[in-house]
C-alpha cells in the first residue's frame, strides 16, 4: 500500500507580511505629546468616574502610572486639567476642569476626521519596514519622570559648561548646566521653546527651618500632593506654586526624618548639572 504524502504548502513565512498604515492624534506643546489616545482616554474615565482609582482601573492603568500620566498633562498643557477632592471613604475623588472637557469634545471631533483620512490613504511601499524601523530609532523616549516646558531666557556660556535658564512660569525658574556643544547641537538661544528633564532620584527633598545651605542651583517651593510607598523608596510629588508638579524619590527613612505627609511645605531641590534639555525638532 501506498504511503500517502504529505502535500507541500506555503507557509505565512515564505511571505513578507504586509505593512498596514495607522496612526493617531495628539495634542503636543513645545514638541513633545501630552494628549495620546491613551491619555484622552483616561481623561474621559476620569470624567466618568470621578476618580483616579476607577478611571486607572477603566483604561488598565496603575494607580501610580495614572498619576505620572495626569502631571505631565497638567503640566505641558499649561494649567491643571484635573484636579482632586480630600475627604469620603474612598480618600476623595478626582474632576476635570471645563479646559479638559473642551479637549475632550474637541479630540473626538478631530479623531473621527482623522479616522476618515487615514481610511484614504494607500498601502505602505515595500520599502516602508526599513523606514519604520529607522523611525523608531528615531523617536526615542526619555525615562525621566519631571518634564517641564518652558522658555529660554538665559544662557551664560563658559569655557566646557553653559548654564541655560528656562522659564517655567512666572517666578519659575529651572537652571541647567550642560555642554556648549549640547547648546549648539540642540539650537538653544533666547526665546526657544525646550524641555527640561530631571529623574526623580535626582531631586531631593527639604523642609522649611535650620540654617543648612546648599550649593544646588534649583531650589524650588511647593507643598507635598501625594506620597507613594514602595518596599524601601518612596515617591514624592510636591505641587509648586504654579500648579506644576515635580517629583522626587526618597528613602522611607528620609520620608519620616523629614515628617513629610500631604499638605507639608516642602522644596523640590536639584543640581543644574541634573538636568536635561531637549528640543523639537
């Protein structure tokens, strides 16, 4: 008897897949993207919600990640689009302003527009997997936590470093200290737009009283908004006077020899030579 054979089939390997198009709008500030999808969602779960607990539950979010989320749109959009309540079993809730709604409807406008054009568009050429390979180098992310938009106002060149001052608001103020080469390379002078970049272990925490002096540059007045406890640091986010937010991470022994809870009078403190800048292109 004849042993049956196996027929030969192409498998989806022998052929390269074929590259779909998509993208998505955003609002952006000084270049940089504050208002993804994602976080427009999140918004609207907040809206629903009433709270940051149940909207970061909504969107499948962490409750820390929802609050990164929420102070970098705070931030870069230039006044508070969310703002909280104290009180109630739940620890209070969570609100958007009329500035949010506004982009809330006006996102869901635009995203529909942008849904038909993107259904206009052509097939990606075969050439398009290297160019989007090459983009995504491109598009690199920073894991700094702080991001503040501002304005250059100052730059004091010296012989390897400059220092940079960048308006952050009024009586805001942040000073970086970076190469001359970075200042060129980046195309910083009076008037441009950039972001500054400063990791939360890099920011350390004081209190008002004693006499201690330091040499830090950035020394900046706020009052702690939220405390994050982790198995051995702490994240803590102080609100400035702005209403921007800066956080810092602390040892749980710092966190308690500083009596530091919600409410307490607190400086955000950081060298200059902390700090990064960046640029749109």
């Amino acid at each position: 008897m004849k042993e049956p054979t196996t027929p030969t089939v192409e498998t989806p390997a022998t052929k390269p897949p074929d590259i779909e198009l998509s993208g998505s709008i955003a609002f952006r500030s000084g270049g940089r993207n504050w208002g993804s999808e994602n976080r427009m969602a999140l918004l609207a779960a907040i809206g629903t919600e009433g709270s940051i607990t149940g909207a970061a539950r909504k969107v499948g979010l962490s409750y820390k990640a929802a609050w990164d989320a929420i102070d970098g749109m705070n931030n870069l959009a230039g006044e508070p689009l969310v703002t909280r309540t104290t009180g109630g079993k739940r620890g209070g809730g969570a609100s958007l302003s009329e500035r949010a709604h506004e982009l809330l409807r006006l996102y869901e406008v635009l995203n529909r527009e942008h849904e038909r054009f993107m259904a206009r568009l052509t097939v990606a050429s075969e050439s398009s997997s290297h160019n989007l390979e090459l983009m995504q180098h491109m598009m690199v992310q920073t894991s700094a936590r702080n991001r503040l938009l501002g304005t250059v106002t100052q730059i004091k060149h010296g012989a390897v470093n400059d220092e940079v001052t960048l308006s952050i608001a009024d009586n805001l103020d942040i000073i970086a200290s970076i190469t001359s080469e970075s200042v060129q390379n980046l195309g910083l002078v009076v008037g441009r737009r950039a972001l500054a970049f400063v990791k939360a272990s890099s920011v350390m925490v004081g209190t008002p009283g004693g006499d201690m002096r330091l040499s830090a540059r950035n020394q900046i007045n706020g009052h702690v908004t939220r405390i994050v406890k982790g198995a051995v640091n702490a994240d803590v986010t102080l609100e400035l006077v702005s209403g921007h937010t800066i956080t810092a991470m602390l040892s749980l022994d710092g966190l308690v020899s500083l009596g530091l809870k919600e409410g307490v009078q607190a400086y955000a403190i950081f060298k200059a030579s902390s700090v990064m800048m960046g640029v749109a292109d």
